[in-house]
C-alpha cells in the first residue's frame, strides 16, 4: 500500500467537491420526491374515506393515485440509488488515490450510474407530474357535474 502525503490528497479532495455537491442536490430532489409521496398518501386517503361503491369518479382518482405512488416511489429509488454510487465514486476515487491505483473505468462506471439514475428518477417525476395534471382534469370535471 503506497502511502501517501496531504499534498498528494489535496486534488482529490477537490475532484470529490463536485460529486459532493451532486449529494446534496439529489437530496433536495429526494426531499421534494418524498413530500409528494406524502401527499399522494394523503389525498388517497381522504378519498377512500368517503368512497362509495358507485362512485366511478373517485375510484378513477384512487387508481391514478396509486399509480401515481408507484412512479414517484420509482423515482425515489432511482434517486437514492444515484446519491449512492456517487458516494461510492467518493470513496473509491480516495482508495484510487491512496493506493495509487489507475481504475479509470470504475470512476467511470461509477458516475455514469449516477447520472443515468438520476436521469431516470427525473424522466419518473416528469412523468408522475403528467399523470398528476390527468387526476386534476378528472377531480374538475367531476366536481362540474356534482354541482349541476
């Protein structure tokens, strides 16, 4: 194992400043992602309890909710699973350093899955926000008919 000098892990340190700084914004992403999920609960919630059985309307809204819950749980996941490997990047690029290592691959590897995760988990949330306008359409044009 090849020792190694602060001078030599100064550049490291500040290569992993920017996988770092990705951390945190994924965690204000997972933040907003999981604020919505709390609230799909809660809407869903609301509206089984005053659910009947010929209510076509509110059982139209619970599916779309449910699948709503599904696509933003999809994209938590995704974007936990990119905070992640690029905590592992972190890591790994300081044993490349310490070790005197040359795995670019890896460090490679590694951020691609980060990205692609996150590019998933927000093609997810784009998705849930579509899905979310269609259960609004749906609750106006329901509400225009009860009060006829």
């Amino acid at each position: 194992m090849q020792l190694t000098t602060v001078a030599h892990l100064i550049p490291v340190m500040q290569t992993a400043i920017g996988p770092a700084i990705l951390i945190s914004g994924v965690g204000l992403l997972l933040m907003t992602m999981t604020n919505r999920f709390g609230r799909i609960v809660d809407r869903t919630r609301i509206l089984s309890m005053g659910r009947s059985k010929t209510d076509d309307a509110r059982d139209a809204q619970l599916t779309i909710m449910l699948n709503r819950a599904r696509f933003i749980r999809l994209a938590i996941i995704l974007a936990s699973m990119s905070a992640l490997s690029t905590a592992m990047l972190i890591i790994v690029l300081f044993f490349v350093a310490l070790m005197d290592l040359e795995a670019a691959w890896l460090l490679s590897a590694l951020f691609i899955a980060c990205l692609s995760c996150l590019i998933g988990s927000l093609i997810v949330f784009i998705r849930d926000i579509n899905i979310s306008l269609v259960a609004f359409k749906l609750e106006l044009h329901s509400g225009k008919e009860g009060d006829s």
